[in-house]
C-alpha cells in the first residue's frame, strides 16, 4: 500500500458520518476527485463522480457507502445526561463504557457511554445484558441547561465512536472505526485517481453513497440519477479468523479480496462474479469468497433497478465489524483495488451484452 492510500484511509476513517450526517465524508470524496472527474450529490447527499473513458460505452458504477453506524440524541435529562438511539447494526455489549463524540452545532463534544456499576446492580441482574436503552453518555455536564444551551447538545445531534486510525504493531493492520464502509469509499476514489487521465472501454461512475446502513436508501436514489449498466459495489466482508466464528466459508485477512457468492439483499450476477474469479486467476490476485446469510450491501439496491443491473460485491475482509474499532489488511486492500481495476478494463460493450445473455 502506497503512502497516499495510507493517508486516504486515516483521512476517511477519523472524519465522522453516521447515517443522515455524511457531509465531511462527502466533502472530502468531492475535494479528491474534483480535479478530474464531473462531480455531484442527489438529494440525499449521494456523491456522484463520473469519468469518461474515452470511447463511450456501457455505463459501470462502483460504489461504496460513506455512512458509519452511529448514534442519535434521543433525549437531555435534566441532570445533564444524554439518552440516545442507535443509528445502523449494534450489539448492546460493544457500546457500554466507549468514548463518543457528540457532534454538536458548536463542534464537537466528547463523552463515554456508562450505565449503573455492578456494585449497585442487584446480584440477580448482573449476568444479564445491558441494553443501550439502559445507558446514558455522561459528557460532564453540570445540567440540562448546560449541556443543552453551553455545550449545544440537541435532539437529533449525530454521535460516534472516538476511535482513531491507528496502525499496529505488525504495519500491515490497521486499526480505525468506520472501515464499514469507508474502505469501499477509498477504493472507489483509488479507482478512479489510478485511471486518471487513462482510456477504458466504459463511462465510470464513483459513487460514495448515504444511508446504507438504514436501508440502503442512498443507493436507491443514487442508481435512479446513474442507470447502471453494471453495478461494482465495493465493501467489507466478515472476516472469519477469530475466536467465536465459524471459519467455513468466511474470509481470513491476508488471503486477499473476497468476492461475494451470496448476500443477503443480493445474488450476485453469475456471469459477473465468474469473469472476476477468472481475472484472478489469470492475473494472480490473491482471492477468497465471502457468504453473508444476514445483512445487505448497496447490491440490494442496484441489481433491481429498471430491468435489473448485473451486480458483483468485491470487499475486503475485516475483523470486528460493526464495533467502535475494526482491523483490515493492507494487502487485502490492494488485491481488491487491482481487481476493481481489472473489471473495469475488462467491462467492454460486448462483456456487459454478454452479462445478461
């Protein structure tokens, strides 16, 4: 992984975008692709980038959400605390006891989640979950009036993880939150910036799509502007090289880039997943397959569109999915970009008429 993919990732991963709240997200995809692609935003703040290839041809989006999970404001009690909701796919046990920030229209406000300590939990109680409907974010407030009119907390303010990138001991993981799905954001502008100024046989949309983690609503509207003909939608994938989870049929970081056979909002295009494990082979990309019995990805939304869109969810495997931290290979990274490379050379008119054949 070069230096400025290095930079990209940590850019994306410590800016903060929950469902609803991408703006920073969306500002930073525009400010690297600007300069050489026409960029836009629908009306759900979908960024949208296209870069013509020089000779027409069909019509290949590669999106990637830009939305993390997150939290929401529910409520300021009197004494200062804040009841919030969840915003996307959290287990209970992950939240208790995490730093937040509370983006607040006077910046941003840190905070850690707390509940009632065990010294105070009736002994019948303490082996029993503590649901986020139980905890507060403590933020340091005196009251209500201060945390709401000081420290400007409202109803509805956007709240994070305060998780930041961080490279571990072994260079080649990396730690940060939000790599669902930010990953797929950087591979998307990587993409395009490694064909910037060269041909290729299609007209490419990058697409850093809104709201996927509450329905997939930004791809919806997103595929409605573009009309894809061929949908790549670049993600994670469950890694399945730790303790508690099946090995069969999950990926392991390090094998390199998974492509989906199956997922729960779409099946991918026989045609279409069989052309990239053929590009693999022949190009010696690492590769692994990656099944996901629950949850979607933008595929959901993309391969129903019109008459149908032939859609293909290339990822990078990643530990610790939907947790304030996840951890990534960066060499996963790369095999995944070359591939997204290697589909888009490959997706002539001819390929693409081929798909639905």
């Amino acid at each position: 992984m070069n230096a400025q993919t290095l930079c990209l990732l940590q850019e994306l991963t410590d800016a903060n975008g929950p469902p609803g709240y991408e703006g920073a997200i969306a500002d930073i995809v525009t400010r690297h692709l600007q300069d050489f692609c026409d960029v836009d935003r629908d009306n759900l703040g979908s960024v949208i980038a296209r870069k013509d290839g020089g000779a027409g041809g069909p019509k290949v989006i590669l999106a990637g959400h830009m939305d993390e999970i997150g939290f929401i404001v529910k409520h300021v009690t009197d004494k200062g605390f804040i009841k919030f909701h969840g915003l996307g796919g959290w287990l209970d046990q992950v939240v208790l006891a995490q730093r937040v920030i509370v983006q607040t229209s006077k910046g941003p406000v840190e905070g850690v989640v707390g509940a009632r300590p065990p010294h105070l939990t009736p002994a019948d109680e303490r082996g029993k979950m503590v649901t986020v409907e139980k905890m507060f974010i403590d933020v340091g407030a005196r009251n209500g009036k201060q945390a709401q009119d000081t420290l400007g907390i409202r109803p509805g303010d956007a709240i994070v993880p305060a998780s930041k990138f961080t490279p571990l001991a072994n260079r080649k993981m990396l730690l940060a939150k939000a790599w669902d799905d930010r990953v797929g954001v950087a591979l998307m502008v990587d993409a395009l910036r490694a064909l910037r100024g060269k041909k290729h046989p299609n007209v490419l949309y990058g697409a850093g799509t809104t709201q996927e983690e509450v329905g997939l609503r930004g791809a919806q509207t997103t595929v409605q502007a573009v009309s894809p003909d061929v949908g790549l939608v670049l993600e994670t994938a469950i890694a399945g090289d730790v303790p508690g989870i099946e090995e069969d049929g999950n990926p392991k970081l390090g094998l390199g880039v998974a492509i989906y056979v199956f997922e729960g909002s779409a099946i991918p295009n026989l045609k279409l997943r069989d052309l990239a494990l053929d590009i693999c082979r022949k190009q010696k990309i690492k590769h692994q397959v990656a099944f996901l019995a629950q949850g979607g990805t933008d595929a959901g939304r993309i391969h129903v569109h019109a008459r149908g869109v032939p859609s293909l969810v290339i990822s990078v495997p990643t530990r610790h999915i939907h947790t304030p931290a996840g951890v990534l290979q960066t060499d996963d990274y790369d095999a995944a970009l070359k591939l997204t490379l290697e589909m888009i050379r490959a997706l002539d008119a001819k390929t693409v008429a081929s798909l639905t054949r």
